[in-house]
C-alpha cells in the first residue's frame, strides 16, 4: 500500500524541500526516504551530490520500514504522516591507522589552541607521548618521562599562561603533573619530567578529571577512594591530597567533575554517585546490577549520564564485551560513542536503540576513544593502533 507523508526539516536550504504532502510506499526503509528526499533537493541542481539521510518520526529515529514503525508506535494510517528529515551522522572516511610499538591506552583530544588538536597515548609502557595534528597526520612534540608503571590515563586540565598543564594516573599509585609549550617549535622530541607527583593513594590509580576552572584534579583507585588535587599554586615536587570521598566499596573505575560543586564517579561496587564537592558526601547514588567500567556526563546542563558496564544492559546493548569508553558528544544533547573489548567503537543517538554507525577497523580490544575535531573520531587499541574515522 501508499502513505501520504509531508517531508519537513529544520536544515537551512540548499536542504529544504517545498512542504508538499506525497504519496509513497509503505513498504520504504530509511534508504528509500532518503533517495525521495535527495530527489526533490537535486531538482535543478546540477552539482547535487546525494546526502545521507535520517527521517525521525514523533522525535524517535527510523529504523525499520515506515510500515512496521507506525504499526510498532500505534500510528493512524488515515492521516497525512510528517516526517522531519536530518542529516545522517555516519562515519565517510577511514585514515590510514598510526601503528606504534605498544598498545595505545588512552586519547584525550585538547582543542583550546588555534588549529591544534593534542592527543596522547601510551607509546611504551611508561611514557606518554604528545601529538599535535597535521591534517591527517600528526607530529611528535615530547615525551613524557613517568615512572616504569602502566599509565592508566591522562587529562588536559588547565592553561597556565603559554603553558599547557596535563595530569596522568598510574599504577605506582601516583598522579603527576606535566608542563610542556605548544608553541615551542621543536625538530625532535624532547623529555619533560613531572613538576608535581600527588600521593595518597594506596592502590593503583584508574582515573583523573579536572573541574571546568583547571585548577583541581580528582582521582579515583583500586583503593575505593576519590581524592582531590590542588593543581594550581607552587610547582612543589611532593603533594598529598586535600580531601577524600568515601563509599564506594570496590574499585572507583571512572571520575568525571562536569561542574566546580559536583563529582561524579563510577565503581565496580555497580554504583554510581554525584558527589558535592564542598560537603564532601554523595547527593546521587544509582545502583546497576553489573560492574560498571566508564562514564561520561553531557547533555543540556549536563544533565545526562552515559555508563558503560563488563557486559551489556539498558537500551544500548549492540557490544558483545566489555565497554571501555563513552562519550557524549560537546555540541549535541543526543549523540555518544563507546568501545569495547569485541574491537568495535559505536555511535549512537538517543532517538533510536540501535547503533547509528558500527566502526570496526580495530583487530583487537578497543582500549579508548574519543571525539575528534568535531565531527570525527579517535580510538586506540591493543593491536597498537591508532585509527581515526572521519
């Protein structure tokens, strides 16, 4: 049978078709709407290049025939159906992966700079090495001499007049702190050793955050606890932490410090907490029956909360292992990436429960991943791989 459907869209022209109602087939999937639509925009446009598309009907993304969604949703056949079409999010171009002699750990993108995007990332056990992007290549800037432990992960977190501050967290049971110039220019790579070495802990370091004014840092371990940095103020060499939050009863596996007043944090104990930072105790605690590995915090006032656990749950359950990365994208309320152990890095939009993307260019663990650019994405894995989707 026919549906008549009226096209709309909030994109600005040459995107915009005239708001006519149309008879189609209600057998059609997303790829269908998308040749119609791109049909009426290529009329009298020579230079058209077809545009992939999204249709979203009610708020939710289509992902099945038109047919078998409003039989799905309940929706009258009788009346004219209007359909908002959106540009698709999916990945167009692979780079050439960057091999290196270990697996890469952990990315963290810094874009504050005119035109400069850092990344770091694991490059033998025990250093870190800084990046700075050339197109689609990137050249060494330093190396990062810490301890001979694994560097668990590492964080922008603050501009210190021409100086770029970066806090790594280890194994040894330390955080430390780095300095280095952007700007320099530099034909070889330099060393640069730590300016600040923050103990306390008393069991390997998993994760560090920074709050959104740079000069505290937050930290989370194997020993239960969270433990909060100074960050700013003299370079003294040896520091304890200022404060502790206490409650999680196994490893605190993910903190992130979205706003100066609140914390949140992520355990194995399958809890998930918001803590107030001047209070020093837990406003929020959600519980979820399975471990929970990473976390992120986004959305309109960051007001949403993206975990991922040691196996699948929720809407979002497309991996088949443990997820090891989430996270929300800057600019969009509705969109986030994960990877996992079963090698793949995911988009999702929380219009729809199934994957708006499958990136699959890992042959091994997908160790970490992040937003590049905007628009694209950076992962790394245990094959030693660093692959970037465009």
């Amino acid at each position: 049978g026919c549906k008549a459907v009226r096209c709309v869209t909030k994109l600005k022209p040459p995107f915009k078709t005239p708001p006519t109602s149309i008879a189609i087939p209600s057998n059609l999937t997303r790829l269908g709407l998308s040749s119609i639509v791109n049909n009426f925009l290529k009329a009298g446009k020579d230079d058209w290049n077809p545009e992939p598309l999204d249709f979203l009907i009610d708020g939710e993304l289509v992902r099945m025939s038109l047919e078998e969604f409003l039989l799905a949703k309940g929706i009258s056949a009788g009346k004219i159906l209007e359909i908002e079409y959106i540009r698709a999010v999916a990945p167009r171009k692979q780079e050439e992966p960057s091999l290196h002699d270990d697996w890469v750990s952990a990315v963290d993108e810094y874009g504050r700079l005119p035109d400069l995007v850092h990344i770091y990332w694991r490059a033998i056990p025990g250093q870190l090495l800084l990046l700075v992007s050339e197109g689609d290549s990137f050249a060494s800037v330093a190396r990062f001499l810490a301890l001979c432990f694994t560097v668990y992960c590492q964080k922008f977190i603050a501009q210190d007049g021409a100086d770029q501050i970066v806090a790594t967290a280890s194994k040894d049971r330390t955080l430390q702190l780095w300095k280095f110039d952007a700007d320099e220019p530099s034909d070889q790579i330099k060393r640069i050793k730590a300016y600040k070495i923050l103990h306390g802990h008393n069991a390997s370091v998993q994760s560090v955050a920074a709050n959104p004014t740079g000069d505290m840092v937050c930290s989370g371990s194997w020993d239960c606890q969270i433990a909060l940095w100074q960050a700013s103020g003299s370079d003294t060499c040896d520091e304890e932490a200022k404060s502790t939050l206490v409650g999680h009863t196994q490893c605190v596996s993910t903190v992130v410090w979205p706003q100066d007043e609140a914390i949140c944090s992520a355990s194995w104990d399958h809890s998930i907490r918001r803590w107030d930072v001047e209070m020093g105790k837990d406003s929020l605690n959600l519980y979820c029956d399975k471990i929970i590995n990473c976390l992120d915090v986004g959305g309109e006032g960051s007001a949403l909360i993206a975990a991922g656990t040691s196996a699948p749950v929720y809407q979002f359950s497309s991996h088949s292992s443990w997820i090891s990365t989430c996270k929300w994208h800057e600019k969009s309320r509705f969109h986030l990436l994960s990877a996992s152990y079963d090698g793949k890095v995911m988009l999702w939009d929380l219009r729809t429960a199934w994957p708006l993307a499958v990136i699959d260019t890992h042959n091994d663990k997908v160790l970490c991943a992040d937003w590049w650019k905007g628009e694209s994405v950076v992962s790394g894995g245990a094959d030693s791989k660093l692959c970037i989707s465009s």
